[in-house]
C-alpha cells in the first residue's frame, strides 16, 4: 500500500492492471482531508479498477459471441460482478452449457471462485435464487440466466 500512495504521490495517478489511469490532483493537497481521500482511492482504484475492466471485458464477449452465432439471446443487466441474459426457452440449455465452459476457463485462469448460474421467469425472482442459494426456479417466458 505505502508503494501505491508513493506512485501515485510522484505520477499523480494510479492504473488498472490494464492500464487505465485513474487521475488523482488530490494526492499532493496541503489539506489533510483531501489527502487522507486522495489516498485511499490510490490504493483502492487499481483493484477495483480492475474488476471493472475485467466486467467491461466479459460484456464485450458475451455481446459478441450473442452476435456471432445469431442468438435472441439478449444481454439485459450488469450488476456489480455478474451479468444477467434474457434467454429464450430453446436457448437454455445450449447456453447454460457454453456458459459452464467458458466459466470453467475462467476459473482455471483467475482461481477457483465458484459462480452460480441461476433460471427464474424474472429478473427478481432470478435474482432472490442466486442470493439466497436456493434451486432453480420453474420457468415461465424468457427466463433470465444470472452470471
């Protein structure tokens, strides 16, 4: 942490892992407050900065891979680390799988954090199962697929 308020203290910002600068003019105030803020954005920004990209980065493939195969599928909600897809019935299945193989490489190259794929005839209702860990949810229309 002392590296990262040194860096940024003697650039005037800090960067993601990809290279996204965050700007920090406060870093050098004379005013304590302003400082002490300037600070820990230094150090809080390169991480979340990241998962940010990361997010941005997996939106991009989900909307492209959607393109490419000519999916209805529809990418409808980012929330914090997960994405939530509008899946037509017929849909399901094959993208739950393709889903679970590309969750699998993730995995093997990011760790071993464990991401739930849930179904509900809503986006609440999805959302409620994945929160609160409970099985699937009977469908009814287009359910949506939590990320």
């Amino acid at each position: 942490m002392r590296q990262t308020r040194d860096f940024a203290r003697e650039h005037g910002y800090v960067e993601t892992v990809f290279g996204r600068r965050l700007w920090l003019p406060d870093i050098k105030a004379a005013g304590g407050p302003r400082r002490a803020g300037a600070e820990r954005a230094a150090i809080n920004a390169p991480m979340q900065g990241t998962a940010a990209d990361l997010v941005k980065l997996a939106m991009i493939a989900v909307r492209d891979w959607i393109r490419s195969e000519g999916l209805a599928t529809k990418l409808v909600l980012q929330v914090h680390d997960e994405l939530v897809l509008e899946v037509p019935e017929a849909e399901f299945d094959a993208r739950a799988q393709r889903v679970a193989a590309a969750d699998d490489g993730r995995r093997h190259a990011f760790g071993s954090a464990r991401r739930r794929r849930r179904r509900g005839p809503q986006l609440g209702a999805g959302a409620l199962a994945a929160r609160a860990g409970a099985e699937p949810l009977a469908q009814a229309g287009a359910p949506k697929m939590s990320l």
